[in-house]
C-alpha cells in the first residue's frame, strides 16, 4: 500500500539518524558509487601500514568493513553518539576510538601515524595532518566536493552562489602543498542521486543537519508537501552528489 504524506513525514521523523549508515535509505533513494571504490584503497593501505589515524570516523561504520589493521590503529570523532556508537564497533577490532572536537591541534605527537586517513571529513586542518605523518607517510581520504546534493539544498534555501564554490579540489590541493605535502593523486567524480518519497528527504536533512540548518518538518511541511506532490506526478528528485579521492605524501 502506498504510504500517505502524513506516514511518510512521520517514517522520516521517526528513523534513527545515529551513526553514519544510510541503510535505512534502501528502497527509497539511491547515490551512484565513485569509480575508484575508496573502501577497497582504504584496506590495501591499512594492511600495508604501522600506524593509523583516521580522521572523523562517524559512526566507525566504514573503517569497520577492513579486514585488518596495523599495530596500532586510532580513530576520532566529535558527536557523543558516534563516538559510542564507534567504540561498539571498532574496540572489538583493536582500534582505540578518541573523542576529539575536531579543532587543532589534533591530540597526537609529531610524526606519530605513517597513514592517515578520512572519509567525507567536514573540516580539513591541512597543517595538523602534515604534522602528525611520519616523513613518508600517507592521506588518503575520500572528500565531499563543491555543490554537492545543491539541487537538494537549494530547493530548500533557494540559490546559494557563494556555497557553490566551497570544497574545490584544486583550492584543496594547494592547501596541502602549503601545508608541506605533495599531491600524489586528485580524482573527482559528479554521482547520481535518485530520491524516490519525502520520507528519505526527512531522513537525510535530520542526518545531515548542515545542509539545510534549523530543519524541522513543521517548518518545512508545505515545502515537503509540494516535494511529495512533485515526486508522485514526475517521479524522483534528481541530484548530483560531487566526490573526490585524495592522496598525499609528506616529504622525506
């Protein structure tokens, strides 16, 4: 049975947002992959390490999937909820899990990690990165790009010109060179986002809070209404997710 708009607010609303699994979106949305499959790089790098530090881990979720890790492998994160939410998963695995504000310095000495690693991390601290690498060691990291998921953003908020320029890879690879790093790979891809009912579109803007600040049904409801009226006479809200795959190395 078809689910009404009031069911659909309310199967959004009432998800558990925790974490940084999109499972419960199965059926509902779907996100093209990038082509360079960052979970597999993710765990060549991490066999082949001694130490490991990955960078706003969420919920663990992703660095869960490795097969093995170093000696020693670290992760942080800065939400309560994803913190215990990580230790669940990764303690297991002998990953130490550190509640960090995500604010330098990053709580590590110099030269500490031959691997650091993020994946969609939402600030970038190029110089602390540099710093706790060991000369020769590697980031690698899978970063969200510039306008990513705005046909969905701005729907809601209408035009945002000067968001649109924020997260330019090339802009961050100068950072990294100014930080002391060398740019040893920078590939970028645009995804296809299928968003198929507004229960999905509840979900994501109360998981990813950042894209539409302050987001509540209440406030939002005639705005979701002409959503789900739109999706049911055109089919799904089409956006475009933008990725790219990071690698830098410090120096010798």
């Amino acid at each position: 049975m078809t689910e009404t708009f009031d069911q659909l607010l309310a199967a959004g609303g009432g998800a558990d947002v925790s974490g940084w699994d999109f499972g419960w979106l199965d059926g509902r949305a779907t996100e093209e992959r990038p082509p360079w499959r960052y979970a597999q790089g993710l765990a060549d790098r991490l066999g082949r390490a001694r130490a490991s530090l990955d960078i706003q881990t969420g919920g663990g979720e992703v660095l869960a999937e490795v097969d093995a890790f170093p000696p020693l492998a670290v992760a942080t994160e800065s939400w309560p909820p994803n913190v215990e939410r990580a230790t669940r998963l990764l303690h297991p695995r002998g990953v130490a899990v550190v509640a960090d504000p995500d604010e330098p310095p990053l709580p590590f000495a110099d030269a500490a990690f031959d691997l650091v690693t993020s994946r969609h991390p939402a600030t970038i601290w190029w110089h602390e990165i540099a710093r706790v690498l060991a000369p020769g060691g590697t980031y690698f990291a899978q970063h969200v790009g510039p306008a990513s998921v705005f046909e969905l953003i701005e729907y809601f908020l209408g035009p945002q010109p000067g968001a649109r320029l924020e997260r330019d890879p090339e802009h961050e690879a100068a950072e990294a060179r100014a930080a002391g790093l060398e740019i040893v790979a920078l590939r970028t891809a645009r995804l296809r986002i299928e968003i198929h009912d507004v229960a999905a579109v509840v979900y994501l803007l109360r998981k990813v809070v950042w894209w539409v600040p302050g987001f509540t049904i209440e406030g939002y409801r005639e705005r979701l209404r002409e959503l789900h009226e739109r999706i049911a006479d055109e089919g799904p809200f089409v956006a475009h997710s933008t990725r790219h795959l990071v690698e830098a190395r410090r120096p010798v």
